[in-house]
C-alpha cells in the first residue's frame, strides 16, 4: 500500500508527545513549529505515490522503491533513480527522510542471518518488520547513539538504577522488555511513525544492558520527544525564510520512561558485538549511507545553482575569478555525482543473490561530503558579499506605497526587479547564513559520526594486503646493484663470537 499525504498527516494525529522547552505538542499537523514541515512530508508522500519509476510492484501490491532488495545493477540503479527523485523533490534538506532508515533496514534482510541468535527469534522479527513497514508505507527514524556525556559510564558503577542516562533495559518479561533512558538523535522524529532504537556506536563490554535494538511506535506509552528550537516558528515569512519555513526536519531527544517492548519488536539484546555487527555486517549501513550521497547530491546542486544566480545577479559571472570558482563548483558537482555512479556500476554481492552498493566508493563518497560541505559553501557566501545585507528587513516594506516606490527604483538593476533580488538573497541567505544554515552545515558534518570516525569505515573496507602486495611486487622486480662483500674469516670468527 502506497499512502497519500491526507494519509499520512492523518496518522500523525496520534496523541505522540513532544516538548519545545515546557509547552507539549500533541499534534504536529496543526502546531505552528511543525505543521508546514508535517505537508513538506506529507507532499513527499503524493509525489512518491503517483511518480512512476519511485514504487514496484510485487504480488500485485505496490511497494515504495528503497523498500527494493537488489540482485542486479538494475535494481540498484531503480533505488539510485528513486533516491534522487525523492531527495531533488524537498532540495536536499531533508536528510532523514523516508528513505533513509527505511534502506538501513532492507539492507539488513539481505543478511538476515547475522542476526541469528540460539533460541532467539530475531531473524524471524526482522523480517517480519521489514514487510510491516513496506505494507503499511511507514516512515521511520531512529535514535542510536547514547546521548553525549554517557559514552564512558561505566557498568560498574553502584547507586541507583539509572545511574546512566542512556537507555537500557531494566525488565524482561514472557511479554517482552522494559527500557529506560535517552538516545539520540531522533532527526525527524516529530514526523515519523516509528522509531528504530539501537547502538550504531559500538559500546564496550559491561555494557549489555544498554545492548537493545527494537522498534516502536512513535505515540507509544511512556515515549516523549524532546525538540530543539524550531526554526520553521521562527520564520518570518515563506518570502523571508523560504527554506526553514518549510525543510526543518527537527532534531528531538528520545526519552523513554519505562517503555514496554513486545519481543516481537526486539532485533538485539544483551550483545554488545552484535548490537553493532547488524548495521555493518549486512548491508544496512551502506545503503543507508548511500541514500545520503544521493541526497548530499541533491542539496550540492541547489548550492551551485543559487552561486550561478547570484554571479549573475551581482554583474560579475564575467569576470574570470568568479568563473574559475563556478568551474572549481561544478567540477566537485561532477565528481560526487560520478562517485555515486560509480557505487553502483560497481556493486558487490553480498550473497544470497543479492548486490548492494560499493562500499568503499560510498565511504569515500560520504567522506568527501563531509570534507567539501563547509568550503563549498563558504565560496559561495564569498560570491553573496555583502549584496545580502543590503537587503530590507523584510517583503513587509512592500507594502507601504512609498517605501515600495524607492525599493522598485533603488535596489532594481536592470535584470532584475527588487522584489527579485530580494527574493533571490532571502533564499541564499536561508540557505547559507541563517540559523537554519548554521543546523545543516553541523548537521552535514556529523550526521555519519565525526570526521575520524567516518575514515575509520574506509579504513575498514581498504584491500590493504592488495595495496601492500603492489609494492611488494614492485620491489621484487629489481635488485641491488652490487652484492655486499663477503666477510673475511677473521670478520666471520668475530661475527659468531658476537651471536
């Protein structure tokens, strides 16, 4: 089933708890902080439904495309196509969208075998959940690192129950498991309709309390979501902040308070290993992460056509330092679009006749986002000048006759009215220089783990003994010049003696 955006808005209307600061929110379709962002999902859903090539059909049902378990470039490629379709449709900005987790958990049925445990039904659970989510079109996030300040508790420690903020497990029954604490980072939380809980930061042992992986309802009993500030109530106006009106996803806290789990939504428990092998062992965190590039992708293009908007609107595309920075733009455009080609014209099986995409090239593709994001958009804030700051306040100044009589004559040029370029450096400001700005650019920097971190999974995934055996070899195909002399019988006496 392919749901509709009337759908969709109508499910968040669950009684789901949210704070922003003291104030709860228990309908995010009608709240000023989220209603706009809850349409902006909710019309990616109708463009999802009724676009062909973003949905396939299997046993005469429809099924949106990442939920797609690829045997072929082919198939990798209808995921790829769905991907930048869904991501160009919302500009980029909206990093956990419903695609994200959604391809974290198809590509974990492709191995489903990892999560094999004796006497355990985990694989079974999966996979159950894998067709529960495609069948009902649900949108899920999730929250799988331990909130900051947590990451050195020690199990060890004495005192109360909770002595951790972190969540863990505090109770097992014959009908499932309690939880209690915090996770973060649940981006979208405040849109979804479930929430995948687990540990993509590994954890060290005498932590296996903390070692849960499962899955909840976003109105579940017991389950708050805890908001940062939201910036879509802080915009002025669709004119003034054309993006964050619309594109603010929401970072919220997880905190769950006694939170009953069925077992039939528990994936991991108690194993500190594989509370972690389950994203990296099977393809999980490469197709999740290969969503990313594409959407990365999507953002880069805005980017480099609001540089070429503004060169034109500033009289300077003529001039040859500005030409060679949109060059040096479309050139790093090109290269992350070939890097994301690249992921599947060279896929990987994976077993089981399935494929995913080239890990290694995916890395390097998320590594090169994370490294390029803030240089990029700092040449394009070097493009903007100061023609931003030139601008009114705000479009109210339209409405006073007169005031809007100086605009038109003043702040006009002769490509464009004032109205235009206002609308034109209100958009890059939004997108460069506001608050909303300032979330994507630490969003982008930290959404797969900090910078070493992120090295770390090419580090992992390099054919170093093959790397290693090119220099070998090339060694091996020369020789010394000369051979050492060979010592004379005192030297060899003194040599032994020495032994």
């Amino acid at each position: 089933m392919l749901r509709s955006g009337d759908e969709y808005l109508k499910s968040l209307q669950d009684g789901r708890t949210i704070y922003i600061g003291d104030e709860k929110v228990t309908d995010v379709t009608t709240h000023p902080a989220f209603r706009n962002s809850a349409r902006s999902y909710a019309r990616l859903f109708d463009y999802k439904r009724n676009t062909p090539g973003m949905w396939f059909e299997e046993n005469g049902e429809r099924f949106s495309y990442y939920y797609r378990q690829p045997r072929n470039v082919e198939d990798l490629a209808f995921r790829k196509r769905g991907h930048a379709l869904l991501g160009d449709s919302s500009y980029g900005l909206l990093g956990r969208s419903p695609d994200h987790v959604a391809s974290f958990v198809t590509g974990m049925t492709l191995k489903p075998e990892v999560f094999d445990v004796p006497g355990q039904g985990f694989r079974d659970n999966l996979l159950q959940y894998y067709d529960y989510l495609r069948r009902n079109d649900l949108y899920v996030t999730y929250a799988v690192h331990p909130p900051a300040g947590a990451k050195n508790w020690s199990a060890d420690a004495r005192g109360s129950l909770f002595d951790s903020p972190s969540l863990q497990v505090i109770a097992t029954d014959e009908a499932g498991v309690t939880v209690h604490g915090m996770k973060m980072l649940a981006t979208g939380g405040a849109f979804v309709d479930e929430i995948w809980i687990g540990n993509l930061t590994p954890l060290a042992p005498g932590r296996e309390k903390e070692a849960i992986t499962c899955a909840i309802p976003a109105a579940t009993p017991g389950v708050a979501l805890w908001s940062r500030k939201s910036m879509e109530a802080s915009a002025e106006s669709e004119f003034d902040n054309p993006l964050s009106s619309h594109f603010d996803e929401s970072d919220v806290m997880l905190f769950c308070d006694h939170v009953k789990v069925p077992w039939s939504r528990v994936f991991t428990i108690g194993n500190v290993n594989l509370s972690r092998a389950i994203y990296v062992d099977t393809a999980g965190h490469c197709f999740g992460n290969h969503q990313s590039n594409i959407r990365f992708h999507s953002k880069l293009q805005l980017i480099v056509g609001l540089a070429n908007r503004i060169a034109q609107s500033g009289g300077v595309r003529g001039i040859a330092a500005v030409q060679d920075t949109l060059g040096r733009l479309a050139a790093l455009e090109a290269t992350l679009g070939g890097m994301i080609e690249g992921q599947v014209a060279a896929c990987e099986p994976i077993g089981d006749g399935y494929c995913m995409p080239n890990r290694r090239f995916m890395y390097a593709a998320l590594n090169w986002c994370q490294e390029n994001y803030v240089p990029i958009c700092t040449a394009v804030r070097e493009l903007m000048g100061g023609s931003v700051f030139q601008m009114p306040a705000n479009i109210t100044v339209t409405r006073d006759p007169q005031l809007n009589a100086i605009f038109e004559q003043f702040w006009a040029t002769e490509t464009e009215t004032a109205v235009d370029r206002m609308k034109l450096y209100k958009l890059a400001w939004d997108l460069l220089g506001s608050e909303f700005a300032s979330r994507h650019l630490q969003y982008e920097n930290f959404y797969a783990g900090p910078s070493f971190v992120v090295r770390a999974y090419s580090l992992r995934c390099a054919p170093w003994q093959r790397f290693d055996g090119i220099v070998t070899g090339l060694m091996a195909s020369y020789a010394a010049p000369y051979a050492p002399p060979a010592p004379d019988a005192g030297q060899q006496a003194l040599q032994e003696k020495m032994i």
